[in-house]
C-alpha cells in the first residue's frame, strides 16, 4: 500500500526536519509533500530515520542451536530471527553464514541448508535477507561450489576468514573458545585437534584460493571483505585481491591502514554498547572518534546497532545524524546497495520510526520496501486523509 507518514522528525541527509513522506510502489516518492489517499501513519513523537542495513550478523546461529548440539527447523529459525532483526530496525540483513573445515554447525551441509531455506523463505520474510558467505580459507575443498554460487548470483558478500592460526597456536585464543568450537562440531576435542593437524598441512594452497575467490567475485560484483586482519601488510594484501571492507581488524595500525587507502572498517555495535570488546580488542568507540570506523554491525547481538548510534551521540562522540549513517548509509553504500540507506525521492522505502525520549530507543514502526512489516501501536494507522 501507499503511505503518508506524517508529524515524525525525518532524518533528510544530514539534518532531521519536521515533514511529511509519501511512499508508494515500494520507493519513496516524495519527502515533504504526501498524497491524501494514502494509508496514514502517525509519527508525532518519533524519529523516522532509514532503516538499519546489518552486513555482518551471525546471531540467528542460536535461533538454529539454542544450545549445543540442540536443533531447531531452518524455517522455525529463520521466521524467528526475521521478527528480531525487523523489531531492531534492521531492514537489510545480511546473515553471515559461517562454511568452515568443521563439521557441525558451521559445516558444508548447514551451509547449504541454511542457503537453501533462505531462497525458499525470502519472499515469505519482512526484512530484506541475504546470504554472507564467511569462508574459512583453509576450506579449500569448498572452492569450486562457492565459485558457482558466486557465478549463479547466489551470494550477497564474501568474507575471508581465518581461524586457523589461532587453532595451531600461532596466535592467542582461548582453550574455552577451542573447546567451544569442537563441541559445536559434534566431534570429541581429540578428533578436533587431528583435524585442525590434517588441514593445516594444506596452507601452501590457500593464498591462489584466495585470489581465484576474488577474481569471480570482482567479476561478479560480490562485495568482498576480510575477517580479522592483524597487520597492514595483511590489508594491504587483501586489498590487492580487491577487497575495500575491513572487518574486525585487531590493532589500530591496521584500521588506520584501511582507513587510510579509503577502505570501508567494519567494526561490532556491541563493542559500542559494551563498552569495549568482548574478546579484549580495539574499542569500536575510540575508532569512530579516531575516524577509524566507518560500519557498524550487529555481529552477535540484533539489538545493538539501534542502540550503538544513540549511545554514540549521548556520549558525545560523534552526532546521531553521523552516527546513523554507520549503521545505515554508509554499509549499504560499501556493499553496492545505492537504493537504499537515505531517506530521498526513488530511494526504496525501507524506514523505521523510533521513539527516542526514554532511557533507550525503541522501534515503533518498521517499513521495508513500502510495506509495513512491523508495528507496535496500531492506532497511528489511519485511513486515507
């Protein structure tokens, strides 16, 4: 349907002003002018900001296995994590699905289920939903079936990841975080650590996997991205393979690196939130005032992008205006999304309408391609004039 929002405070480039929008056909049509036979929302009290674009969030692996070795259906998980994403003022999601050498939760046959389910569930789901393929480079096996994915247009972005150090003891990580991951792979921590042995043995042919991945995702206009880059050297190298996001770097040498050449630094909301990493690293705080950050994602927690950017501008790091273009704008711009992020004429219709007087914010209203996908007070739909 056709909608007039109508009394919001509107997030119009870099300044909110008092006005109308009228959507219609899915795009918005007009900012400042509406249509008096539209469906009428009533904003008065609220922020009407664009939707959130999440580019990197695996929090729907609980919604799959709530606890270890606990499954749930794909479609059950899925439908749930779509009612989370959407009641944080998430209307582009990008699940990062994990293809790893583990077996279990982040193996092949999940892979491909959860790829799968999500084709089948798309037109079904209120957010905008697509696949983030976080490929573990030692995954070598994989190379040739994720290169079709990428060929048939099934992948939204590709990460490069890289777990491997940390699992023959190259760099630190934690014994609960090893333990962890074999419990998650079905197998015992024995039968673990011999696989870790068994493919660590292959490195020497990860580096022209990695450049074959990129070449067909450049050709194909895939989005690339590296996980966990722990030097320049290490940017600078991916970067070369054409890939312009820097997720979760570790050191600042490394984000100033990547800010520095123009690359686009994806960093956790919750370590806005939290007030600090959970695992110990650079504080995504410190990085925006350093200009060192340009995204902020949901990563493990569907709630903190929403509340990350107004902590940010109460905190006095950065203004809300500025800060909601790290969860918005800016992301959907670094992974070619141009029709959305900013409120503007034929920019898709994916808004969301908050209530920002209280202790926290929260979302009232969620619309996605002008469809009201999520409302919490009905009584502000009204009909026609």
């Amino acid at each position: 349907m056709d909608i007039r929002i109508d009394g919001g405070r509107v997030l119009v480039g870099d300044r909110f002003e008092d006005t109308t929008i009228c959507t219609c056909d899915g795009v918005i049509d007009a900012v400042g002018a509406g249509s008096s036979t539209a469906e009428r929302i009533d904003a008065r009290g609220l922020m009407v900001l664009p939707g959130v674009v999440d580019i990197h969030g695996d929090a729907f692996e609980r919604q799959l296995m709530p606890r270890p070795g606990v499954h749930f259906a794909m479609d059950i998980a899925l439908f749930d994590t779509d009612r989370q994403v959407l009641a944080n003022g998430i209307t582009t999601v990008f699940h990062g699905v994990t293809w790893s050498w583990e077996p279990g939760l982040r193996g092949a046959a999940n892979a491909r289920a959860i790829l799968a389910a999500m084709e089948e569930l798309r037109p079904r789901l209120g957010a905008d939903t697509k696949f983030h393929l976080r490929h573990e480079t030692f995954n070598l096996d994989a190379e040739t079936e994720i290169t079709e994915w990428i060929g048939s247009s099934r992948i939204g972005v590709l990460a490069f990841n890289n777990h491997m150090p940390a699992m023959k003891g190259d760099a630190p990580v934690r014994p609960a975080k090893i333990a962890k991951m074999a419990q998650r792979s079905g197998i015992s921590h024995e039968a673990f650590q011999q696989l870790v042995s068994r493919v660590a043995r292959r490195a020497e042919e990860v580096p022209g996997s990695i450049a074959r991945l990129s070449a067909a995702a450049n050709a194909n206009g895939v989005p690339l991205l590296s996980h966990d880059d722990a030097s320049p050297e290490q940017r600078r190298w991916y970067r070369s393979m054409g890939c312009r996001l820097a997720e979760f770097p570790t050191t600042v040498e490394t984000a100033r690196e990547a800010a520095g050449a123009g690359d686009d630094v994806v960093l956790g909301a919750p370590n806005v939130v939290r007030g600090g990493s959970h695992v110990g690293w650079i504080d995504a705080k410190d990085m925006i005032a350093r200009g060192l950050c340009s995204i902020l994602a949901s990563d493990y927690y569907y709630p903190a992008p929403l509340i990350a950017a107004f902590r940010l501008a109460a905190d006095g790091v950065t203004t809300i205006e500025k800060a909601w273009a790290l969860v918005s704008e800016i992301p959907a711009a670094a992974v070619g999304l141009t029709d959305r992020g900013v409120i503007a004429a034929r920019r898709r219709a994916d808004l969301i309408l908050v209530e920002a007087t209280g202790a926290r914010p929260y979302v009232v209203a969620a619309i996605v391609a002008g469809r009201v996908v999520y409302l919490t007070e009905a009584a502000r739909i009204h009909r026609g004039h």
